[in-house]
C-alpha cells in the first residue's frame, strides 16, 4: 500500500513526466510533489502531478486510491479541452 508522506506545490526545476497523465512537463512548471512511502518494502518514491491530474485524481481517486503512471491521458485532455469531467 502506498502512504502519501506529504506534498507541495512546487516550481520544477528540470523537467518532469506527469505521473497522472504521463505528459512530460518542462522546467518551471508548477506542479504538485508527493513524497510517498510503500507500507510493504518502506521505500519511499516521489511523485509529481500537474495542475489537471491534481483535480483529476482528488475527483477519481477522493480517498487517495493508487493509479497507474499515465492512466488519467484520456480524461486530462478531455477537462483541459471542455472543463468537463468524464
């Protein structure tokens, strides 16, 4: 099970992929940073989300349930074209 540590809004400074939507985002994208632990091996892995998968995932995900890498593709550009969720 994965544990949300903490996180942060934060100005990137190196580019990064979108752990939501699996865009990759450049440098000074403010994006969301998520310091998570697995309970299982105690290992902790970083996370980043943009802006459209941070609403996203609190709208799919409200009880901070796991997704996979890239699995909100499809509903980020349908919300970033209609404003609409799916």
């Amino acid at each position: 099970m994965l544990k949300v540590v903490s996180n942060w809004l934060t100005k990137t400074n190196k580019q990064h992929i979108c752990d939501g939507c699996g865009r990759t985002f450049p440098k000074s994208t403010v994006m969301e940073r998520c310091n998570i632990l697995n309970t299982e091996t105690k290992k902790f892995d970083i996370s980043y989300c943009c802006e459209t998968c941070q609403i996203l995932t609190r709208h799919y995900c409200p009880n901070g349930g796991e997704y996979e890498i890239g699995q909100f593709a499809k509903e980020a550009s349908h919300y970033e074209n209609t404003g609409e969720l799916l």
